[in-house]
C-alpha cells in the first residue's frame, strides 16, 4: 500500500471567500509539494474537537484520507498533485474508533 510523503509543515490560514464557517490549511509535503486541506464548518463541530486539536490531528487526518486514495502502482507525487483542490476531509478522518 502506498503511504502519503511525509508532511513538512501547515498551517491555518484563512478561508479565501471569507467563510468562517470552515478552517483551511496549508500544508506542504516532503520535497515542497504543497497542499490545501479543508474541513467544512458542519464537518468539525461533527468532530467535538476545538480548532487547537483540528490542527494538531491535521497529519493524521490527511493520513487517513490519503491510505483511502492512495495506489501502489503510481508514483505518490503523481497521484497528490492530481488530487482535488483542496482536500476535502470529513469527521471520519479525524475520529477513529
């Protein structure tokens, strides 16, 4: 199974139409390849979890979100980079169990 590259840095930045009813992160994987990742307003309050802890399970979330869209047989980068813009990540892959 192919793994998501090692994710370097990200950060909360603000939703580009204004929206306050969404976080919006940039994130950069190894080698620089960027990434936006967003989790809708009703998606987070579906979580229980404050923005710091969003933040701090963002990794794990987009790792989650990635082991379900990932394939082995192409190049990880390859398939990132055709990924949409931005991410859409849902409750499910910030809780588990």
């Amino acid at each position: 199974m192919a793994e998501l590259p090692a994710i370097e840095t990200y950060i909360l930045e603000s939703h580009p139409d204004g929206r306050t009813d969404a976080y919006r992160w940039r994130v950069w994987l190894e080698e620089s390849v960027p990434l936006w990742v967003e989790l809708s307003g009703p998606q987070a309050n579906e979580t229980h979890l404050a923005l710091p802890d969003l933040h701090e399970q963002l990794p794990h979330a987009l790792r989650r979100y990635a082991s379900a869209h990932l394939r082995a047989d192409t190049p990880v980068l390859e398939q990132v980079a055709g990924w949409d813009a931005p991410v859409e990540l849902a409750v499910e892959h910030f809780v588990t169990g």
